[in-house]
C-alpha cells in the first residue's frame, strides 16, 4: 500500500478564460481538488490576484508559465513568483534561464520544473526547429541539465518517465500533462498516456485539464481520476 494520497498529486488545470469561470470550475469539483495550475490563459485574464484568490481559499498553486528571457528577468520574475506563495512554476530547459530561476527563488520553498519537450511535440516538430535528436533523448538531455542546476523537477509527457526515472533518481519530481482517462480523445497532445500509464512509469503528478473541465459533473469526473490515481500509486508501493 502507498503512503502517497492520490489527491495531493492530481492537478486540474484551470483553462479557462476569466476569474469568475476559474471560481465556478473550483465550485463545481468542490473538495476532489486541492492542487491547480494556473497557465497564461488565466494568468494573462485575471494575473496575480487569481493567484492569491486560490491560495486564499486553500488551494496550492502551480504557475505554469514556462519562464524563457535573459537572466535578469527571469532571476526578478521568479522571485516574484516565490513572493506569492506559489508552489510550483515551469521554466523553459535552456540552462540559463533554469540557473536564473533559480537564483531567484532564493531559500523559498517554490518548487521549479523545467519544460522539457512540450506534449503536443513529435519529432517532426524538433526537425523543423533543427533538432535532430529523438524527442526522448531530448526530453533526457533536458531533465539531467535541470538537474544539474538545481531544479526541483521536469514537466514531461507519460511516455518519458520510465526513461527518466532511473537517471534522475527518485526524489527528482516528474509533472505529466497531457493525461487522458482510458477512452477519452488525446485533444491535442501527441503524446498523451492515461493516468495508470504515467503512474506506472514514474510519474509524480498528474495534470488533467479538459477531462474535468468539460465533464457534465466535474467533481464526478475529478473523483474517478482519483480512484484510478489511487490504485496506480498502490500497486507501484
């Protein structure tokens, strides 16, 4: 039996364009939710305010706004960021940026994850952006630099953390999006697994977005991911 609380691991994805439908979402699915993301959607709609309003009402916050500048700028934005209180926040893999971010996290507690290879990627995409390697040597090469600068973790899809586990060793965090229950569309993520899969292949956290978003009872939808979470960490032990 796991210690792990499949509910402390599953993150909803608030994709939505404005405040008052986050705050509806987060009615809806109730107490099944206690992890969120905010991304650029949101971030962009209702900014900093969004942020606090969540942890407000006592929901831990992943900022999802995969930092990419010069050194400076990233250094100032994510101390910012850590001044908010939020828990986790992506930052692109380009060793700089990572080193900067986190150079301004300073002793907070914000946990950084490096964007590895964005999940709707394949390796035609790479090719196009004149990367010859394979998306998962990609993905590789990417976790063991955040590694190696001092990041809490990777985001990156569930074909990879089988892959990734064994070179980054167990406490280094593996986030997967691009999570889709058994029978639901992949919608645009190339390289999307179900919750089971990820879980079984390493992964740490889940993000679910419009699986739960756009179901007709979200808490109900919300709470058989949970299940299935709960069951995957129970056999992995």
């Amino acid at each position: 039996m796991s210690t792990i609380s499949a509910r402390d691991r599953l993150i909803l994805a608030l994709d939505v364009p404005s405040r008052d439908e986050a705050d509806r979402l987060l009615d809806r699915v109730q107490d099944q939710i206690v992890f969120v993301k905010v991304g650029l959607e949101l971030y962009t709609a209702a900014g900093p305010e969004m942020v606090q309003r969540l942890i407000t009402r006592g929901k831990r916050v992943f900022l999802d706004l995969k930092f990419l500048d010069i050194e400076e700028t990233v250094r100032r934005a994510t101390a910012r960021v850590a001044a908010m209180g939020v828990e986790f926040l992506t930052v692109h893999a380009n060793r700089k940026a990572l080193a900067a971010a986190v150079q301004g996290r300073g002793k907070s507690t914000l946990k950084l994850l490096a964007v590895t290879v964005l999940t709707n990627f394949d390796s035609q995409d790479l090719r196009d952006m004149g990367i010859q390697r394979s998306v998962q040597d990609l993905v590789t090469a990417r976790a063991l630099l955040a590694s190696e600068v001092g990041c809490d973790g990777v985001v990156a899809s569930g074909e990879e953390p089988a892959i990734l586990r064994p070179k980054v060793g167990p406490r280094f965090l593996i986030v997967t999006p691009g999570v889709r229950p058994a029978g639901k569309g992949v919608d645009d993520h190339a390289r999307a697994t179900t919750p089971t899969q990820a879980i079984s292949a390493g992964a740490d956290y889940l993000v679910v977005g419009r699986p739960i978003r756009d179901a007709s009872d979200p808490a109900a939808a919300a709470a058989t991911i949970l299940t299935e979470m709960q069951a995957a960490f129970d056999a992995r032990g």
